[in-house]
C-alpha cells in the first residue's frame, strides 16, 4: 500500500475501532506487523470494513466483477475490495462509462467523494442511466450519499430507475463528526419495472416524509373568507404566508423543472409577478407551460421566448368546447362547458369553440417522477372536474407542489344576504377538496 501525507494517520486504538465498528478481523494482506505504527491509510480501513459488511450481507462475493466509481485519489476502495477478496475489480472517474458495454458489473460502488459528483454534474439522471445500463440484472449498486433530508434522499434512488432499493442504513462517514448514508439498490431481474402511476397514488402508500411535509405546510383556512371575491384575489397576504416546498427540501436530485400555469391569462398575472419573482427556485432552471384557452392572451406569449404556451382548455378528455370569456361586464371568467356554443341565460357570456385536452393524460406522458412539478391552477370551477380525473389517474402524484384555487359561491357584496350564481359550490364543499388533497398526500396550498 502506497504511503501518502494526503492521508489522515491513525493511532492503534483508532484502526481497532474501526474494525470493531463493522464486526470484523484485521485483514491478512497490506496490515504492517507493528499495529502501533501510524502509517495505516485511514481510507483504507474504512472501506475494507465497508466491503466486508456488503459481503457478510449477501450484496458482494468474490466472484463479482465489481466497479469502483472513483472517490479517494489513492485508490483506496479497490485496494480494500481487493483485500476483502474480490479480484475483478475496475476504478473509473467520474462519467467515463462509455468503454463498458451492456450489463457488464455485478457490483458497483460510489463512494462520499464520489457521490458529491451527483451534485456537482448538470445531468445526474444521465448517470444514474449509465449505470443502469452497465449493471447486469440482479447486480447491486451501493452508494454512500450525505442526506439532508428525506425528500432528496427519495429523489435520489428515484434517479436509478432500472433498481429498486434493497435497504440502506446511517453510518459513520469519513471524517468522525460526519455521517453518511449507505444505500443498497438492485438492478431488476427484467428490462423494466412496472411504474404503475395509480398504484403509487393510493391512499394508503403515502411515504412519512411527505406527510412530514404536509404537516409543515401553512394551515388551511377553515373559516370562509369574508373579503369581497375581488379583494381577496387582490390581498397577497397569503403568498407571504406560503411554507414553499423548496424552503424545506433540497432539490439537487431532480431530472427536470417544470412550472405549469393552468388558467395563465396575461404573463404578469402570475408568471412574471409570482412566479418569477417569488417562487424559492434554488438556481434551478424550470421549463415554464401556460396552458390558457383564451385566443386574446396568446399574441403576448409569442414574444415570451422562455414560456411554452399550450392555447388549449384543460379538460378530462380531448375534445371540442364552448369556452366563456368575458361577461356582460367585460369581467374575465374563462369558464369552459361541453354543448355547442350558446348564450348562458345567466351571464350572457361570449362565446368561443375550443379545443381542450386531457390534461392529466399529457402529465403522465410528458412528465415522471424523476422531474420536479409546480402547478398553478386557477380555471374557473373547473377544478371540480380535473382533480377527481388527476386523483383517479394517478397524475396527482407528479405534481409537486400544488397552488389551487377552489371557486364557490361567495356573499355578494352590494347585496346582503345573496351570493353569486357562478360555480354551484359551496367554501365547505372546497375547503374538503383541500383536505383530502393533503390526506392524500399532496402538497397543495389554497392560492385566492
């Protein structure tokens, strides 16, 4: 073993302690016979401890072709893994995968410096592909990561899509006042597994994290609002009192960003003034989609370069629509119905013919849960149809965080006593939607 000043030594009472940590007996090669002497290579003890446990449990055996994604500048894993035993063993740096074929490891480690390369790279999901491409079914894949929450902990194995995760444990890192976390996944025995949307979303698989989370969310508003419906869209009091997920989270282990504004009228009603401005984004770079049917507002996003604009209605199915635009008192309403256009006997509304989507059929298509989603939806009532329609399909759960407007029937404000005749719902029907919503386990905040 080389010898090096770049490496920590140790004292005879701080080796022992490190083979005693993982339960087993000095190792036959490369210990000098003076246990006294502090030329032992700190790294190296670590991770021959490592190796050794990983065999004891089943993960690693002396027949495995093993790969060492490179974390100490010595070498020191593959010289401890081939202490341990094992003689098929590779060390590579960082991304350079391309000289393996298909399925070629049966075992491959990343170590705590390693695993810093995830954060460090603009694509981890393009790793996280490699090495599943690499890896033979069946074969294991150990990754020593420092977690900072358990959010990011469950995007990170979601990032290795062709495994499932076997176990993982909190141990001791490199350096004593650290820890890490040690992380056993398995390649699958097939080509694929099964991502069975609507299996992942029910009810009674919601992960503790997330209702960690969903307990740390601003509390909902049992009591009705009594503003006037106009001031109370106007009052920014309650974005200020947004808890946003990325104050709680690290996003670091995401593939994508994604930001879709359901119902987005002009650019500064809620992109440009919100979004943009206020959203906790952590440097990322989110795609932005606004989906709004209303052809008045589309010219404005032609000159917005960074916005994808889908000029469509969100629906619970692909077809043709009567869209609402303006009342008799040029009021916006955007409500959407399906018939032939019509006059609404109520508001006299304008009529338009548009075409509408299934919007939760073009989530699950163009998104997964290695992305991240924030989703603004504000559409006029239609959230009675399209949550029923995300919730029963699954595509809830790629939705990250969720700012929801519930439109019911509010107090009338020249007239005591009445209400508006708009949505046939009541602020009890919607402060229910909201509950079960975070029952459910969804991260939804009640946006006015």
């Amino acid at each position: 073993m080389k010898e090096s000043t770049s490496f920590p030594r140790l004292k005879n009472d701080d080796v022992l302690n490190i083979l005693d940590k993982y339960g087993i007996s000095p190792p036959t090669k490369g210990l000098p016979r003076d246990r006294s002497e502090a030329a032992v290579h700190y790294y190296y003890y670590y991770y021959y401890g490592v190796f050794q446990h990983l065999a004891q449990e089943g993960y690693l055996s002396t027949t495995s072709r093993s790969l060492c994604i490179r974390g100490t500048k010595l070498d020191q894993e593959v010289n401890a893994l081939k202490n341990a035993g094992i003689s098929d063993v590779i060390m590579i740096s960082g991304q350079s995968f391309d000289r393996f074929g298909n399925n070629t490891f049966d075992f491959a480690f990343f170590g705590p410096r390693t695993s810093q390369d995830f954060v460090l790279v603009d694509q981890p999901f393009e790793i996280a592909s490699e090495v599943c491409r690499i890896l033979r079914h069946g074969g294991y894949l150990v990754v020593h990561i420092a977690v900072k929450d358990e959010y990011s902990f469950n995007s990170f194995v979601s990032l290795f899509t062709c495994c499932r995760l076997t176990t993982f444990r909190d141990i001791k890192g490199l350096n004593s006042t650290s820890s890490l976390r040690e992380v056993v996944l398995r390649k699958s025995l097939e080509d694929s597994i099964s991502d069975d949307i609507a299996q992942r979303c029910d009810n009674n698989t919601v992960p503790e994290y997330k209702r960690d989370l969903i307990g740390d969310l601003e509390p909902l508003e049992e009591k009705e609002p009594t503003e006037d419906w106009t001031e109370q869209g106007k009052n920014r009091e309650s974005i200020r009192l947004f808890r946003y997920l990325p104050t709680m989270v690290d996003l670091i282990y995401k593939r994508r960003y994604i930001y879709i504004d359901l119902g987005a009228r002009t650019y500064d009603s809620t992109i440009g003034n919100w979004f943009k401005k206020l959203y906790p984004k952590q440097n990322k770079n989110f795609e932005i989609f606004a989906i709004e049917a209303d052809k008045s507002f589309h010219e404005e996003y032609e000159r917005k370069k960074d916005v994808t604009l889908l000029p469509y209605a969100a629906w619970i199915r692909n077809e043709t629509l009567v869209f609402g635009t303006r009342n008799k008192k040029r009021e916006y309403t955007g409500r959407i119905q399906s018939g032939q256009p019509q006059v609404l006997q109520d508001y006299k509304e304008e009529q338009n013919v548009v075409q509408a989507f299934d919007f939760a059929g073009w989530l699950i298509r163009s998104f997964s849960k290695q992305d991240f989603v924030v989703l603004k939806m504000d559409v006029e009532g239609t959230e009675m149809d399209l949550i029923p329609r995300l919730v029963k399909s699954g595509a809830i759960c790629l939705i990250d965080e969720l700012f929801l407007e519930c439109h019911y029937d509010r107090w009338v404000k020249c007239c005591s006593g009445k209400r508006t005749k708009r949505y046939n719902s009541t602020y009890d029907q919607c402060f229910n939607l909201f509950s079960k919503l975070r029952q459910a386990g969804s991260l939804v905040h009640q946006w006015w």
